[in-house]
C-alpha cells in the first residue's frame, strides 16, 4: 500500500515539475512551439534558424550572412562548434515579447533544463556581435549542462566570456581576429564611459547571480559588462584562448570553477617564466 501511494506522489510530482515549469516561463512554450507556428518559417540557406515571416527579403539575407559570420567566429574562439540552438528572429517587439521574457535588449537566451536551447533575436538583433553574443552562451551550456552552468559558474564569466567575441564590447585583438578588421571595436563608447566617470566599477564577487548582475539599473548593468569583459579579458591574455576548452573540460570533470580559473593562469604564468 505504501509503495503504491509512493508511486503515484513521484508520478505526479513528474507530470507537474514541467507543467509548472512552463507555467512560470510561458515563452519556452513558445519557443518549443516554433516550429509549428504559421508566424514562422525555417530560413533558407540555415540550419534551424525561424524567421518571423514579416521580415523583409533584405532582412532575411542580412540574417543568413550575419549567423554565418557569427558561426564562424564561435569556432574560432573554442575550437569547434558543439552548442545546437535554435535561433528564433523576431522582428517586431511585441513578436520579441513573447518569445523573450521582458522583450530587453537585442537578445535573450532562453534554456530549458532538459537541454534544448533557443536564441531569440529582438528587432535589434540582426547583428553579428548579437548573435555571437548569444551563441557563445549557447556554447557553455552545450558543454557543461543548463544546472552546471546555473549553480557553478559565476554570472561575470558568463557574460565576460561572451563579451569577447561581441565587439561592441571587446577588441578581437585580444584573442584572435578572425573578422575583417571592420569588426574591430575599442570597446565601449566615449559617450557611455563619460556616464560612468562617477560611479565606481562593480567587485566581481557582487556579479556572481543573474539576479546580481542584471537586478540593478542601466548603468549598474552596463558597469557589470564592462567589469566583465576587462576581467575574462585579462585573464585571456594570460592563459590564451586554450584556457577556455581547458577550463570547461575541467569543470564538465568535476573540478571548481575558481579553482580551476586561478591555477590556469598560475600554470601559464610560471611558464612563461
């Protein structure tokens, strides 16, 4: 008898983890939906990339040419290509809103725990550094797993190490240039660093959540990339960009992350000595 009433509360526990699950994130269920949405369409000429069917000719080929590039520049920077997510453009904003929880920004990564991951580009998002941006996302949860990621890597490296192949934020100089060097960014603007000549920069242990990292304002956010960024930046510098498939092979291990990050760049240091 008891066995039984066990069974039957594991089994409803089952039915309702992912119903609740979508119930809180209803634009997963969107996403998951994608493919069979009359709103959508796979674009030609690309491996599992929606486009909203408003998009304009020109704005489709503007896209196919934009995820390439983005492709090419992820296998640059780790080596290979193992992430597989599937890109949704939207278009308009209210498309975007309900693919992407807030509709902010140009891009959102939108992750399911099971494994299936999907890149929802906003109006602003047919663009290289957007894409690559969110791919390089895709990339860490490929290799290391959606709850690895979440209880075991820090936010700022997240979001540091996707930094380096957007270049709205970071110099391609700093691991490799594999762009035209039209490409090439110095970083942020003069207009968006003279905002920020009266606040002090953010410590990295206060960007260690999502919730620490995007729960501030614009500049606190805005800060946090820029902390970012300067941090996986110098840390690249040292170990190279074989630091990053050494660090996630690691971790994937069993290894901890801070650990791991600090004795890279103890090892390259001392042989370079």
């Amino acid at each position: 008898m008891l066995r039984n009433v066990l069974f039957r509360y594991c089994l409803l526990v089952l039915v309702a983890l992912p119903i609740g699950f979508l119930w809180l994130y209803p634009q997963v269920l969107w996403c998951l939906r994608v493919s069979k949405s009359a709103d959508f369409q796979l674009l030609k000429g690309a491996d599992e990339v929606y486009v909203s069917r408003s998009a304009t000719k020109k704005q489709q080929s503007l896209l196919r040419q934009h995820t390439q590039t983005a492709l090419n520049r992820i296998r640059c920077f780790w080596g290979d290509r193992r992430g597989r997510a599937i890109l949704i453009y939207c278009p308009t904003q209210a498309n975007y809103e309900q693919y992407c929880a807030g509709g902010e920004g140009a891009g959102c990564s939108v992750g399911t725990p099971w494994g299936t991951s999907y890149l929802v580009l906003g109006p602003d998002g047919n663009d290289i550094d957007v894409i690559a941006h969110e791919l390089c996302h895709d990339e860490l949860f490929s290799r290391l797993g959606w709850w690895r990621v979440k209880r075991q890597i820090p936010q700022w490296f997240n979001e540091g190490l996707a930094l380096m192949v957007d270049y709205r934020f970071s110099n391609p100089s700093v691991w490799e240039q594999p762009d035209s060097a039209t490409q090439m960014s110095a970083g942020l603007g003069e207009t968006t660093i003279t905002a920020f000549t009266h606040q002090s920069m953010v410590k990295l242990a206060d960007l260690e959540t999502t919730r620490d990292f995007f729960g501030g304002d614009y500049f606190h956010t805005m800060l946090a990339y820029r902390t970012s960024a300067d941090e996986v930046a110098r840390w690249l510098a040292v170990v190279g960009r074989a630091g990053v498939p050494a660090l996630t092979s690691a971790i994937s291990n069993g290894r901890d992350f801070a650990e791991t990050y600090r004795r890279l760049e103890r090892s390259k240091r001392r042989n370079k000595q």
